[in-house]
C-alpha cells in the first residue's frame, strides 16, 4: 500500500502530460449536488475520485482526483471482459471434452472402461449443463460404466488459496475459488418454501444433495433480515465437512419464499460428489469411483460440451458481478494464449501486457492483482478507467460490452430501489464496484438530451458505505446535464 501512495505523484504526473492540453487545463471541480451529498455522508471530497466526459471526447466535462490511483474493487471486471471480448471474440465458446474411454455395448447399455471429463475453464457449467453432458452420455448408449469417472482439472493450475482467505467468509458462493474444471461454481442454493398452514418452512438444496433437516419453524414478524434468522453449519463425517447441511433458527413468514447461495465446505470433492448423486439419479449405474485423472491424449474425445456464447457469459459476469465467473475467463485468457496449465501470474501478466499495449497505460502507477476486482492491492484511477470505456465504445465488441454492463433502476446488481435513480433509472448502463472500503461506479449515461457520457465515480474512505447517495446523486444530475 506504501509503495502505491509513493507511485501516486510520479503516475498523476505522467498522465497529465499524456493528456491533451485543453484537457489538462480544464480545472477539477465536482457538481454542487455531489458535494452537498458528500457533506450529508460526512465523506471528505478528498474520498472521492471522478471522470465524466462525452464518449467521443478526450476533454472532461467533470473531473476530480482522476489520476488518483484507487481500488476498483469488481471495476476490474470492465478490463477482464473487455479484453475478453476483443482477444476471443463475442461468438468464441468454451468447449468441454468427453472421452468414453473404453469398450461401447449399447445394446446392453454398458460401458467397460472409464468416463473421463476434461475441464477447460467453462464457467457456465451449472446444474442444467451438467445434467445435459450426463443425458448426452446415456444417449451415446452408456446405462451403466464399469470402471470410473475421472475428472481431469489440469488446465488450470492448483489454486493455492482457500475461499476464506479474502474476508474470512469461506460460505459466501462469491469466494469459491476457480478450478478448469468448474460444476454449479461448486456451491448449492438452498431454496426455503414457507408452509403458513404448518407453521414451518421447507428446506431443499437445488443440487440435492442431502440436507440434516427438510424445515424450519415460520415465526411472526417483519422480514428485516431473513438470512441472518437461519444459522447454517455442515455436520462432520468421517473427519470431513462434506457431510449433510443443518440450520438452526426459524424463517420469517413475511419473507416468503428464498434462495440463499452457500459455497460447499469441501471445494476439492465437490464435483465428484455432485457428478456421482446426478448420475445415479438419471438412473446410471456405476462400478467404480469417481476421481482425478487424466484424458486420452492421443484420442479425440467422444463428444464436447459447448458452453454459451462469449458475450451471453459476459452479460452474466457483469450483470450480476460473478467473481468466480470473472476468474474463470481471467485464467482463460492465459490458456488460450497457450499457458497451460493457466497459472494466475500468467494471466496477470497477460491482462496487464493487453491494457498496456491496447490502451498505452504506463509500465508503473497502476495494478490489477486479479480478474475479478477481489483484491486488495489494485490499483486504477478513474481517468484510465474512463480510457477503456472510451476505447470500448470506439471498439466492434460494444454492443456486446455495453450490454453486459447493469441497466440503472432495472436489472443486475443496479435493479433494487429503483427510484432512487430518478431521471437516470434506465438511462445508463453501469458497472458497479464493492468491498469494505470501496464504493463505484462506471459505464455510459444517456442524458435526457441525448448525449452519451462515460462516466467513473470511485469512493475510497472507510466510511465508503455511506457513499451510495453520492453516487446516485451524480446519476441524477448527469442525466440531466445541458
């Protein structure tokens, strides 16, 4: 943190020198409407970092503290899919190969020798893909596989972090961290189903494996925070985690019906665990085990399982800010530039190098640790941040760029509490950034004149919490703006 805050000086200086001299001329100064919500947070102006300008203009219209370096928190996730995009393509798809590694009977529906399964990043193998690689496998002929199911997860290499390691949170589906070989982002949902004529609530996990209990008691009362009345741990089994989930306290009736994203104790036997229940519930019988191992290199597989679009990935990233999502497609970009076994350095490396050269942002004063902005140590101010969105809309993947981002008042991680956006609500597409200390925001705006603006607002304090209203303030003036 030291060494950034003595890069500060040295990076603000060079990049005002980069700027056009009109641009560096126009003095800093933020809306009276901004200032006047910083003051009723109680946020010192020196918190916040700004860059507001048309997409076609290199001179701001506002500006302040723009070359500051800040935490972009999940900001980062604008470099991750725009370089995305650009290097693979809207229309590039992960594919997952599948090997029937052994002697075929379909006529007895039988298998002697080993499925094998080999990951290559895909970060859209849910439930339902899952499901269509197992059907896609009986239909082949495969009843029953004697011998084993071997997962192979090499592409990537082993990640030596675990999912507390960020905020001490190890549940929280967001920490789970990636793996090639990626099933239902290794996490459950569990689903709660309140039964008023019972006076209790029905508890299910969307992955099915098993739960301690099937409900919990409703009680009365207000849903102020339905999660936080369900205390949830994982029994201990044979030394392990892994066992069934078990919730202790009651559900809300008011809440209604939940879905509560739980990351699994055990990520490392998670996928065997899930491929195995699945298997056997559409009827496959299995001899062996489930465990690692490698594919046929010399062989072509039997079949591979194409994921979605690129671009429809993408939308869900930054829709909803899947950090894991965003992992996955960091750690891809170095696979595809042939790292493999993926290494984070390599992927680091490669995204720095892509920002450098696409964007020409210096060799110092900047830091991006990860794909996903779940980090500590980056670094961007608001003026590069404003480049890339700059340069995103000048690019051929923008219509595909602008609408993964969330569209204010209406959908993703912007959709609650719509009218707090005023005129803005439905105007802007918008990334949106979070952690302990850091609130943001950055896209394109629409004002109600019909101008299109890129605009970057970074809150770096520790009250950044009580930032939100500043943030909304500046929405709101923006789309009215002359």
């Amino acid at each position: 943190m030291g060494g950034m805050r003595c890069l500060a000086p040295l990076f603000a200086l060079t990049f005002a020198l980069a700027l056009p001299p009109t641009q560096a001329a126009s003095p800093p100064h933020l809306p009276p409407a901004v200032q006047q919500a910083l003051k009723a947070a109680q946020l010192p102006p020196e918190a916040l970092a700004l860059w507001v300008a048309p997409v076609d203009s290199t001179r701001p219209r506002w500006r302040w503290r723009e070359a500051a370096p800040q935490n972009p928190a999940s900001l980062t996730k604008l470099a991750t899919s725009f370089a995305a995009l650009e290097q693979l393509g809207p229309a590039w798809r992960w594919k997952t190969p599948v090997w029937l590694d052994g002697t075929l009977e379909p006529e007895r529906g039988l298998l002697k020798g080993d499925l094998v399964i080999q990951g290559r990043g895909d970060p859209s193998l849910v439930l339902e893909r899952v499901w269509l690689l197992l059907r896609r496998v009986q239909q082949l002929g495969v009843r029953e596989i004697q011998g084993d199911i071997l997962l192979d997860n090499r592409a990537f290499a082993p990640d030596t972090q675990a999912a507390a390691d960020f905020d001490g949170e190890p549940w929280r589906a967001g920490n789970v961290r990636p793996d090639a070989l990626l099933f239902n982002y290794k996490a459950h949902t569990l689903l709660v189903r309140p039964d008023p004529a019972r006076s209790q609530a029905w508890l299910q996990l969307d992955t099915g494996l098993p739960l301690a209990q099937e409900r919990v008691p409703l009680k009365p009362g207000p849903c102020l925070d339905g999660r936080g009345q369900l205390r949830a741990s994982w029994v201990e089994e044979a030394g392990r985690t892994s066992g069934p989930l078990r919730l202790a306290g009651s559900w809300p009736a008011s809440c209604g019906e939940a879905a509560w994203p739980l990351a699994d104790p055990e990520p490392a036997s998670y996928n065997a665990r899930l491929i195995e229940a699945m298997w056997r519930a559409l009827g496959g019988k299995l001899t062996g085990w489930v465990r690692a191992g490698a594919a046929p290199a010399e062989r072509a597989p039997s079949f591979e399982l194409t994921s979605p679009p690129l671009a429809d990935v993408v939308q869900d990233l930054n829709k909803h800010s899947n950090n894991l999502m965003a992992e996955q497609l960091w750690l891809t970009l170095a696979l595809q530039a042939g790292h493999e076994p993926a290494t984070a350095e390599a992927a680091r490396q490669g995204l720095r190098q892509w920002l450098q050269q696409r964007l020409g942002w210096p060799e110092q004063g900047w830091q991006l640790e990860n794909g996903s902005g779940l980090a500590r140590g980056s670094r961007l101010s608001a003026a590069q941040l404003g480049q890339l969105l700059q340069a995103a809309w000048a690019s051929p993947v923008m219509p595909e760029f602008m609408a993964s981002l969330p569209l204010v008042g209406e959908d993703g991680t912007l959709r609650r509490e719509p009218e707090r956006f005023g005129p803005a609500r439905g105007r802007a597409h918008l990334k949106t950034g979070s952690l302990r200390d850091v609130q943001a925001v950055a896209g394109y705006l629409l004002t109600t004149r019909g101008e299109r603006l890129v605009v970057v607002a970074m809150i770096q304090h520790e009250r950044a919490g009580a930032g939100r209203p500043v943030l909304d303030a500046l929405l709101r003036t923006l789309a009215q703006s002359p």
